[in-house]
C-alpha cells in the first residue's frame, strides 16, 4: 500500500493544485497537508481524509485507496463543487467569454492550458456565473460516473475528465466544462486555450499572496521594477507566483529576482517541475522535439505543431512568431530534460 503523504501528493500535482490550493477547496491548513505529505503526520483524522478527498475531487475507487491509506474504512461518497475561498484576479475577460459560450448555446467547452494557469479556478467562476446570475444547476463530476442532471432545467457539468460522449444526445439541457491539459477530441468541442495572466494583473496575484506571509508588504516605486520582473520570469503563471511569494519572508523582491534569472525553476522547482511533466507527457515524439528545437535555438514550426503546443500553453504568441515560455525552456533545456519530457 502506498505511504498516504506520497498518495496525498500524487493525486494534489494529478488536478494542478498548490498546497495553499488545496488547503483553501478541503477547508484545512496548509500546513496540516505539508506535515502529512512530508510524512510528519501518518494518521489524519477521518473527517480530514474526507475533507481531503473532497478538495481533490476524487472519484469512488480514488477515494477508497486514500482512506485505506490513511487507515480509514471507507465510507459514502459526497462530492459537493469546492466553493472558491478567494476572488478570481485578471480573468475577467475569459469568464465573460465563457459565460457567453455557454449562453449563446455552445454544449462542450475544454479549457487547456499549462499547469497551474488555473484552468479550475476559470471553470469555478463560470459555475458560479451560471448559477447565481442565471439560476442554472451546476453538477460537479469527479470520476467516471453518470451525474444525476435534471433534464427539466439548464445545467453545467464541470469536470477534469473525459465526459461520456453521448451524455450531451441524452440531456438536451445539459453543458459541460471540461479542465485539461489538452483537447479532448469529442465531436463538437470548442477549445478555450487559457493563456497566463498580463502583467498587471500578474502582479496583482504576486502581490496578494506576498501579504499571506508578509502583512506588511507594500507594493511601491522602490519595489514595482523587481515585481514587473519576476512576474515576467514566471509567465504569469499563477500556482508559480503563488509559490515564488512565499521566498519573499527570506529574500527581498530584487534579491530573488536574480535567483529567478539564473534559474526560473529554482525558488519553485519542486511543484513547477512536476506539474511541467504532466503537461509535456501530453506531447508526442514530433511536437517534443519541435518544442525542443524551439526551446534551443527559436526555430519556426509548421503552424500545425505550433498550434498543438500552443493550445496546451507551453508556448504563445510573440508578434509574428511563436515563444516558448520561461519556465517551459528552462525545464527543456534542463540536463535531466529527457525523464520531463518523457513524462
């Protein structure tokens, strides 16, 4: 049987979640997942196994293996959509857009992105928009299961799964949001690329998670260089500025900033290494190598390629050119790059 702190991460870096993350959807602290991932703590509590599972949106079997791994018997399952503990930053546009997709009629809308762009955290605020401003059902699918939708009212089903394909032919008033790392080839699926946050509302994001470690911490002239700059260094990457903010309580903003221009995986490089690899492993042999050959030398590829890299984030629009992304090249480009891209 797997050791539960090793389980916990798995299935935690599988959805795209930071610790803080998770900490905020389960409704426990942070440090209560970092004591048990490290193996400080061997024996949660049940109800915190359960509140676990909830965040991670396990499905039945998921569920069971983490409870047994915790020592816990397994119980009834209950997956309630985790409630978003804070508000979304820079994505107004794209919950907009969203939001008209479904209303003007669109039934299959994939979000794809990098990991950590925060593709759930957009879906989340879409649910939401339906349901409170336009009183739709929301259904949150875990697993593999058939959902229960009620078929006299419009609903959204939100989920990091591959849907059944004939779920849409048998529920006329059914929508479903898909979170993934790349398309799902379903018939009739509109692909929402997700790009990383702008710049100002980048720093916006760095800024409120520096204050959860740092209260005091100002945003000023004296600092907005640095900020800019690091902000830059992560892409806009919000799970990568959410873990550069927590350094600020051991180095100053330009400090880490020249940490960050040697290496951009460095001050992260644990959650960003692997949440890279499950995005590369998506790749096959040709586009691994044109993103390689891209990340070296800025070749050109066929717009066939660029596009299939482009639409899972890894690279973006640059002028008339493509550029791969900071944190995308340095993983590439890493000497251990071949276990990355071999997932």
């Amino acid at each position: 049987m797997r050791d539960f702190g090793e389980l916990l991460r798995t299935h935690r870096i599988r959805v795209g979640l930071t610790q803080q993350q998770l900490a905020d959807f389960a409704m426990v602290s942070v440090r209560a997942i970092r004591d048990l991932e490290c193996g400080r703590t061997r024996s949660p509590r049940a109800e915190t196994v359960r509140l676990l599972a909830d965040g991670l949106r396990l499905d039945d079997d998921s569920r069971a293996n983490l409870q047994e791994a915790g020592g816990r018997p397994a119980g009834p399952v209950s997956v309630p959509p985790p409630a978003p503990s804070s508000a979304i930053v820079g994505r107004e546009a794209e919950t907009a857009a969203l939001t008209g997709l479904f209303v003007d009629g669109r039934r299959l809308v994939t979000i794809t992105g990098v990991s950590g762009v925060g593709k759930t955290r957009l879906a989340l605020e879409v649910a939401g928009e339906l349901h409170f401003r336009l009183g739709w059902s929301v259904a949150w699918l875990p697993s593999t299961r058939t959902p229960a939708i009620d078929d006299h009212q419009d609903t959204v089903l939100v989920t990091d799964h591959v849907p059944d394909a004939g779920l849409l032919m048998r529920h006329p008033r059914l929508r479903v949001v898909v979170t993934a790392l790349a398309p799902t080839g379903i018939p009739g699926e509109h692909v929402f690329p997700l790009a990383p946050l702008g710049d100002e509302a980048a720093v916006r994001l760095l800024v409120t998670n520096v204050r959860r470690v740092r209260p005091g911490f100002r945003q000023e002239d004296g600092n907005q260089a640095a900020l800019m700059g690091l902000v830059r260094e992560l892409d806009g990457l919000p799970s990568a500025l959410e873990f550069a903010a927590g350094w600020f309580m051991v180095y100053s903003p330009q400090h880490l900033l020249e940490r960050l221009r040697t290496n951009p995986l460095d001050p992260t490089s644990a959650h960003l290494r692997d949440s890279l690899r499950l995005s590369l492993s998506t790749l096959d042999v040709e586009e691994r190598d044109a993103l390689v050959r891209m990340a070296d030398r800025g070749d050109d590829e066929c717009e066939r390629v660029a596009r299939a890299l482009s639409v899972r984030g890894l690279i973006r629009r640059a002028g008339p050119r493509y550029e791969v992304l900071n944190l995308v090249r340095a993983a590439v480009l890493e000497p251990v790059s071949g276990p990355h891209l071999a997932g």
